[in-house]
C-alpha cells in the first residue's frame, strides 16, 4: 500500500471515527419518556424542544462565522463540551425551567458544530484532489453514524432497564468528552478563497479586505446565492415530517402498550435501516439528480405520513415509521452535495449554518405547533397536517432546481 493511499485511510478513518461520536446519543430514544415520569408534559416538551432549536438559531451563523475564520476543529471541540454539560445537567434538575436552560445549552453545543464536520470534510478532500469523492464519504460516514445512533439507542435502553436513568446520562455526558478528543486528531487544510469554478477566482470575495461575514452577505446577494434559499425553506419543510416525528414517536409507541426496552429498539431499526440507505446514498446520488430524489422522497413520506394517521396496528404502525425514518438519507446527501457544489471554502461552513438556521427556525416552530396539535387533536389529524407541509417542500426546491440552474455532478473546483 503507497504511502499516500495510508495517508487518505487514516484521515478517512479518523472522520468515520469522528461520525461516531457525533451520532452516538444512548438518551436520543428515551428522553421524552424521561422528561414524561419527571412530571413534564407533551406541550413543555415542544416547548423545550423549541427552545433547543431556537437556541441552534442563535448560533447558527455565529458559530459557522467562527469555525471559517478560527477552525471548524474548535467550533467541534466546544460543542462536544458543550453536549458533555448538558448531559449532566440532565442528572441535576428535574424541573421545567432548569431543563429550559439545558435544552437552550444542548441547541447552543449542537449549532457549534453544525455544519463544521462537513467543511472539514469537504475541504481536506478538496485540498487532495479528491472532492468528487466526497458523496460517497460522506455517505458512508452517514451510515456508520447511524450504526452508532442506532447502538447507542439500544444501549440506552439497556442501561436504563438494566441499571439506572443516571447511567444513561453518565454514559452520554462521558462518550462527548471522548468526540472531543477526537477531534483533535484530525488534520485541517486551510485553502485559499477561490470560486467553485476552475480556474476563476470569485468575482465576490477580496480575500485581504473583506471577512468571512461580509463575503457571506456578498455571496446571498449574489444570484447564485439568492437561488440557494428557497431550497433551504424546502428541504426544512420535508425536515419538519420525519424530526418531530422521531421525537413524538416514543410517546406514541408508548401508548401502543410498547416497554421501553422495545422502543429502544425500533430506533435501533430506525439507524440500521438509516444506515443501509445512506451506504447506497451516494451511488444513488451520483446518478440521479437532486430534483428526482427531493420529488421521490417527498411524495414517499407524504403518502406514509398520512398511512401512519390511519388506524393500521402494531405491526404496520412500526414498518411504516421505519420507512418514515429511512427516507432522509437520500434526500439529505443529495441535498447537501448540492450546496457543496455551489459554495466555495471561505464562506463553506457559514453557508451550511445559514442553511440549518433556517431548518432550525421552521423545526423550532413546528416542535410547538406539533406538541400542541398533538394534545389538543392526538397524532392522526397532527400527522395529516404535517403532510401538507411536507409536500409544499417541494415548492422550494423546485423555485432553485428551476430558476437556479440544477448541477447533477460535483463540479471540479480549483484551489
């Protein structure tokens, strides 16, 4: 094996490794359940979980503006600590207003390194010449990531049943610490402020006079960048069927006389299946265009969501959020690639922070109105509003797809 090829395992090992620690949650498919014995209702649970993406919002941009000018290295490092704190805060309180600070705390930490793990990514393949590359990485990396959540999850309701709710905690505030480590061992190639288009420098970017904010303003201005937003509002739309649901599922579940040890497992599932669709993710992304996929995806969950409303049983309630759950793994590799293709390395993580700022605004939001609904109507008529909004994402992607000009390969970029 050449000395290169050495090189590009260990660093393509140390992201995989990286994805891990990122996705590994024990408390993701139980805290609802947590939160419900501590006395907290469903409505102070959106509540909660709105501050949390609130909380993502006020830092999406800021924490995407740190990590290009000073490392999307240290933007991971505080928000694995910042994640490690949370957990622990989970240990110490037990009433609303202390979890409204941890929750404000956890979005704050997950905003931190949101969207650095990606530039990261994309850059020190960019600076190898290995860019087109960078689909099928991150697919994979998407799948082990899901292999860890899904583990995790099933760890989670083991230490629970097993053990303790404090064990949970314990295990997830410790497994942080250790992604911050991590971190530390991955290397970060700084790369000169070029356009995505060989051989062209950016006719927006001074790269001595203007910072990281201004070249940001500049590129959203840009026709370029104006034509990146409404794909934002539609991926987020088709974001807001299946991330509340994941939350809301464990309560639903639960009233379908299912232990905990047994939800655990179903998002175990959830992962797994994940986890094979993002290993095809990026075959299936390098073949077939971002307009096919976002259309086929969307019209899937939205014909699902409405069968899950349905009085179907057990068994089929579960086949079909498995499949719910499935679906994003097309949809989001593609959707990224897409961004990638059309951003270039100055502004790379404050554009993908820009991006879930305004998935954040419109899933904050929908964790209150879905919380509500849910008290007010229970889960069918909740579910079948939330497909109508799932099918206007389409609407978006369809204004950048059309007016935007649609790239269905990773571009070459220069550096």
């Amino acid at each position: 094996m050449s000395t290169l090829k050495i090189f590009k395992n260990k660093n393509d090992n140390l992201y995989y490794a990286l994805s891990i620690f990122i996705n590994l949650d024990v408390q993701r498919s139980l805290f609802v359940l947590y939160l419900l014995q501590l006395g907290i209702t469903q409505g102070e649970i959106g509540i909660l979980q709105s501050f949390l993406f609130f909380s993502s919002v006020a830092l999406e941009l800021p924490s995407g503006l740190l990590a290009d000018r000073y490392g999307r290295k240290l933007s991971l490092i505080i928000g694995f600590l910042g994640l490690s704190l949370s957990g622990i805060g989970f240990l110490l309180f037990s009433s609303f207003i202390p979890f409204a600070i941890i929750f404000c705390l956890f979005g704050a930490s997950i905003a931190m390194g949101s969207g650095s793990d990606r530039a990261l990514l994309y850059d020190n393949l960019l600076a190898n010449h290995r860019a087109d590359e960078y689909p099928m990485i991150l697919s994979r990396a998407r799948a082990i990531g899901a292999v860890s959540l899904g583990l995790s999850m099933l760890l989670g309701g083991i230490l629970q049943d097993t053990l303790s709710w404090n064990a949970v905690y314990i295990f997830f505030a410790i497994s942080k610490i250790i992604g911050a480590i991590v971190v530390t061992f991955i290397p970060e190639i700084k790369l000169p402020p070029f356009s995505s288009t060989p051989h062209k420098k950016s006719n927006f970017i001074d790269k001595e006079a203007d910072g990281v904010f201004t070249s940001l303003i500049h590129f959203f201005r840009s026709k370029k960048g104006a034509f990146l937003i409404p794909l934002f509002i539609g991926y987020a739309l088709f974001e807001l069927s299946t991330i509340p649901l994941f939350i809301y599922g464990q309560p639903f579940f639960s009233m379908l006389g299912l232990e905990v040890p047994v939800i655990a497992g179903i998002y175990a599932a959830v992962e797994a299946i994940s986890a094979g669709m993002f290993m095809v993710a990026g075959f299936v992304c390098s073949r077939f265009s971002l307009g096919l996929i976002a259309f086929t995806t969307t019209i899937a969950a939205t014909f699902l969501l409405f069968v899950l409303s349905l009085d179907i049983g057990i068994i089929t309630s579960i086949a079909t959020f498995l499949i719910i759950m499935s679906l994003p793994a097309l949809y989001e590799t593609s959707y990224e690639t897409y961004i990638h293709d059309n951003v270039e390395s100055r502004i790379r993580a404050s554009c993908l922070s820009f991006a879930n700022l305004i998935n954040s605004v419109i899933i904050g939001i929908s964790y209150t109105v879905f919380g509500g609904l849910l008290d007010t109507y229970g889960f069918s008529v909740t579910l079948i509003i939330v497909a109508a909004f799932c099918l206007a994402g389409l609407l978006g992607v369809s204004a950048t797809l059309l007016l935007g000009g649609q790239k269905t390969h990773l571009k070459k970029q220069a550096i």
